[in-house]
C-alpha cells in the first residue's frame, strides 16, 4: 500500500514508502490485446504504430480479393500485402559504422507485388530508389553496396548470402504475422502455411448498409469477410 492507501490495512509491512522496486517484477501482460490496441486506435503526435527493435511498422496494408485468387502476393512462407510499409534501420551505403532509415513498402505493378526501398540520408541529398521483384532481390542490392563501402574501409566483411531480405522487411516478426494473417480474405489461401492457426487479430469495422435495410441488399456470394 502506498501511503494515500495505507488506511486500508492495519499490517505494517504492507505500506510502502517509496516507490523503489528491490526484486523482480514480472507483469503478465496481453501482447496481442495490446498489438491490437494499436493498429486500431489512431495516434495523431507520431506517424507510426508500432516498433520492434530497429523496425517501425507503419502500414500493414491489404490485399483485395483478386489479388488473393491470384496466388501471385503470397508463398508458402510469406504473404505480401499492398500497401504494406515499414522502416527499417540498417548500415548506411555511404558512410562506414554509421545507420540510416530505409523506407521499405510493397506496390502493385501490373497485378504483381514489387518491392521498393527509398533511401535519404539527409535532406540535401537525393532520395535513392531501389524497386525489384522480391524482398531478397531488393535488399541484396543495398547489402553488395555496404559490403564494397567496408571493404574500402578495412572494415569486417558482410555476407549478404546470409542476409534475408524478408527479415529485414519484417516479415519474420510474430506480431507483423499475426497482423497479416488476420487481414480480410487470408484465410481462404490454400498453400500458406499458417503459423498462428488463423488468429484474429484485427477487428475490421462493419460494412455500411447504403439502403438502411437488410431485405433490399441483393445476395452476394462471396468467400471473403466483408
């Protein structure tokens, strides 16, 4: 009990006169309750929702029903959202033992997902673009240029046969891929591997009745959650 409290206990060692912790704490909290709490509740003082180490996740983006039938935004492994965008805070290509903010998102080019990372270090300097085909294609580019800047500098040499470019997209992350395995429509993939058994995670709001009445809806026939 603190001292505004201690009238409600008469034993001693129960009041507090401090609020100093001399032991361990353990606090048995609802990481997915409070994951969830975030992708819903909009945050105006800061532009991202969530961070996991060197990673901000900004937008965890969507996949409309064509793109799901087309079997071409997801593997076995992986699923990529359009739309999808993180930054991701890594060795910098043009200057040794220092880090720098890359911009990693997923677009849609000619129904096909494309990986791009924008780069700027600083605001006098152009804004540098990668785009390619696959997360590994397009970071393994970034990754050739920091190995030849530390071999320049006698630095530790990188293996970027190591380095996976879905890592560093986030897409290795539990919260990321418990927040992307419960967009709309996911669970009808037949050939993903699901690693939380189609966990729920985001409440997606009702769908507005234009008309105000059930009976004056057509029928729709579809597999995906509206």
């Amino acid at each position: 009990m603190c001292p505004v409290h201690a009238s409600r206990t008469t034993a001693i060692d129960q009041i507090l006169d401090d609020k100093s912790v001399f032991r361990k704490v353990w606090i048995n909290r609802d990481e997915v309750k409070q994951i969830q709490n975030y992708m819903t509740e909009e945050h105006e003082e800061i532009s991202y929702t969530l961070r996991i180490g060197s990673l901000i996740l900004h937008n965890i983006g969507q996949l409309l029903p064509h793109q799901l039938q087309s079997a071409l935004f997801h593997n076995r492994n992986f699923i990529y959202p359009v739309g999808y965008s993180v930054t991701r805070f890594y060795w910098s290509m043009r200057r040794p033992n220092r880090r720098c903010a890359y911009n990693c998102s997923i677009i849609n080019l000619d129904n096909r997902p494309m990986f791009r990372i924008r780069i700027q270090e600083n605001e006098d300097e152009p804004v540098k673009e990668f785009l390619e085909s696959s997360a590994k294609a397009v970071w393994h580019k970034i990754v050739d240029e920091i190995d030849s800047l530390r071999r320049q500098h006698g630095l530790v040499k990188m293996f970027s046969v190591f380095v996976s470019g879905e890592d560093l997209y986030g897409f290795t992350e539990p919260h990321i891929i418990r927040l992307i395995e419960s967009l709309p429509g996911v669970e009808m993939l037949q050939n993903y591997a699901f690693k939380y058994g189609r966990l729920q995670l985001l409440d997606m709001p009702l769908t507005l009745n234009p008309t105000g009445c059930a009976r004056s809806e057509p029928k729709l026939q579809t597999h995906f959650r509206r």
